[in-house]
C-alpha cells in the first residue's frame, strides 16, 4: 500500500513540477558557431582516422598484423559515436 501512495505522490509532484525548455542566451551565435566547427573538425578527423587505418589495413595484410589495426578502427569508430551523441550526453548528465 505505501508502495502505491508513493507512486501516487511521485506523479503528483511530477505533474506540479516546472518543465522549462532551454534557451540560448543572447550573444552566443557566435559560440554556438565555434562548437559547430569544432564538430565539423571533429567529424573530418574521425573520416581521416577511418581512412588512415584502412590503408594501414592494406598495406599490413600481407605481413599478418591486421589485428593490431582492426583495434585501432574500433577506436577510432568508438571516438565517433563519443563525438556523435556528446550535446545528448550532456542534456543526460543536467537532466
């Protein structure tokens, strides 16, 4: 039963609770811009890593060391997806 209340009051505060929706401050377009920069950089590097490790695929695969460079594309595709989803990881942690 105090299991049941508590639910009961837990919606209630939920429902009274205020839900504001984030705003920009004014005068931060132009950091804003530099975090979609830093982004765009971030992304074409990761393109470039995936690239430099294919290559470095390549040439290995006839001395039998891919294995050390199939570690660095699960590295370099784990820095991707970090990148990727850093502003939800952010609205995550200040939820």
């Amino acid at each position: 039963m105090s299991t049941f209340l508590a639910a009961q009051v837990s919606v209630a505060v939920r429902a009274q609770a205020p839900d504001p929706s984030p705003v920009a401050p004014p005068g931060s377009s132009s950091f804003l811009d530099l975090l979609n920069w830093a982004l765009w950089i971030v992304m074409g590097l990761g393109v470039l890593g995936f690239l430099i490790c294919a290559g470095a695929l390549m040439v290995q695969h006839s001395h039998g060391t891919m294995a050390k460079h199939g570690g660095n594309i699960a590295l370099v595709a784990i820095g991707c997806i970090v990148a990727a989803s850093a502003s939800g990881m952010v609205n995550l942690l200040m939820a």
